[in-house]
C-alpha cells in the first residue's frame, strides 16, 4: 500500500511540475510576450550600439584633433607672427558692384550675352 501511494504521489508532482512548465512556455509564446521581450532586446541592442556609437564618434573627433595640430605644425600655423610683418588682408566675400575699379567705359564694353542679336 505505501509503495502505491509513493507513486500515485510521484505521479501528481511530476503531472504538476509538467502543467507548470508548460503553462510558463505558452505565456513566453503570447503575442504580448513576443513583443515585450523583442522590445527589450531592441533597446538593450539599441543601447549597446549607441554606446559603441558614442565611443567611436569621440575618437575620431580626439584622432581629428590629434592630426589637425599635426598638420598646424608641420605647416607652421601655430607659428609666432612676426610683428613686423603686415596683417593679412582679407578679400570681400561680396564685390561692390559700384566699385570704380569694376565699372566699364560703355564705349569698349563687351556683351556676354549670348541670345544678344549680332
């Protein structure tokens, strides 16, 4: 009689552990839980990329900068200005159309106009 009912008893608990474990897999294959768990794994990836993201983009902004002065030394910018010497002198970005310089006598003046009938 106690050997039946050890088994009858190992039997329920194997039956309960076997519903137990099945009900937990079909809640993980719910819609909701597809979704909710491919959400977290979107943002921990997401997350991770931005990170590597981050990293990469400020070292190459400290490798730019690293070359940049570099390059200012090699070419001498970050050199002394020499007192002396007169300050560089900026070109316009717009010319002064009125300027005397850019005006034209209309006696020796050239039409590029190239529908103009000759």
């Amino acid at each position: 009689m106690f050997r039946r009912t050890f088994w009858f008893g190992t039997g329920v608990a194997a039956g309960v552990w076997a519903t137990t474990k099945v009900n937990r897999k079909l809640k993980q294959l719910t819609p909701d839980s597809l979704a909710a768990t491919a959400a977290n794994k979107a943002l921990d990836v997401g997350g991770r990329v931005r990170d590597r993201a981050v990293g990469f983009a400020l070292d190459v902004r400290d490798n730019m900068a690293q070359r940049q002065a570099e390059l200012d030394d090699a070419l001498g910018l970050k050199a002394p200005v020499d007192p002396e010497l007169a300050a560089p002198r900026r070109r316009a970005a717009i010319e002064n159309s009125n300027d005397p310089k850019y005006t034209v006598d209309d006696s020796t003046a050239y039409s590029y106009n190239r529908n103009e009938d000759h």
